[in-house]
C-alpha cells in the first residue's frame, strides 16, 4: 500500500509539473469532455498567497472537507510539495464529469462555503492560482474505480 501510494504521488507530482509548464488551460480544454461512464479523479494544485498557507490549510483543515463531502466531492488525497513553497496539492472523486460540474455548483453556493470563503479572505485571497484538471485512470494503473 505505501508503494501504490508513493507511486500514486509521483504521478502527481509529474503531471502538475506538465501542466504548469503547459500554461493557462484553453477555452477548450476548460470544457467537459464527452460524457463519462464512470468516477473521475479531480487533481488540484493551489498557490497559496505571500504568507497565506497557513491560512489555506486552516481553512481545509477545518471547513472544506467537511463541505466537499456534503456535496459528493470525495477526498482522496492532499499533499504539501516539499519543493515548492505556498503550494497544495489533492485529489478528489467525483462519480461523473457531469457530477463534478453540479457538485462544484452545489458547493459553490453552499451558505456554509460563503461565509467562509468571505472570512477567510477578508484581509486579502489566501488563494493566487489554482490548476485544476480530470483524470482517469490508465488501464495499466493500480488506482482502478
């Protein structure tokens, strides 16, 4: 288990490299891909603010996840790049593209997630970027829905 894991944080860590050298996403690449037959792994990278880390994972610790699971985002993993500062770095589950895209709308809008989002960037964004992009996985992987 801690090799799949460890394995599965180095493809991650790869894939986020390739994305960031890739520039911002294109208007296509920002649309859902044809529909989806079953559960797609969601992988998010965020640059927290000058000195808003801490911030960022307080407020994960303490609200986000708990939110992301009264929409049907499932928590896989999160992680914090030893080589890159102000960085986080997780993977969530959705059970359809389309379920992502109504869970997303869903948490967006909780009241609970407003107030949050509003108190914690009350003295400025704890978050300066985000890149998010969907997965599935290969038929060789041994992360299988």
């Amino acid at each position: 288990m801690r090799f799949v894991r460890a394995s599965i944080f180095s493809a991650v860590l790869v894939l986020v490299g390739i994305a960031a050298t890739m520039g911002a996403p294109t208007a296509a690449a920002q649309q859902p891909a044809a529909q989806s037959s079953g559960p797609v792994w969601e992988i998010r990278t965020y640059i927290a603010s000058s000195g808003k880390l801490d911030a960022l994972h307080t407020r994960f610790r303490d609200h986000t996840i708990r939110i992301f699971a009264r929409h049907g985002i499932k928590s896989i993993a999160y992680w914090i790049p030893e080589d890159q500062r102000n960085t986080l770095v997780y993977i969530i589950q959705h059970e359809s593209r389309e379920a992502a895209a109504a869970n997303w709308k869903a948490f967006l809008s909780d009241p609970e997630w407003v107030k949050v989002a509003e108190a914690s960037n009350v003295d400025g964004n704890i978050v300066a970027r985000v890149d998010s992009y969907f997965a599935t996985p290969a038929d060789y992987s041994p992360l299988q829905p």
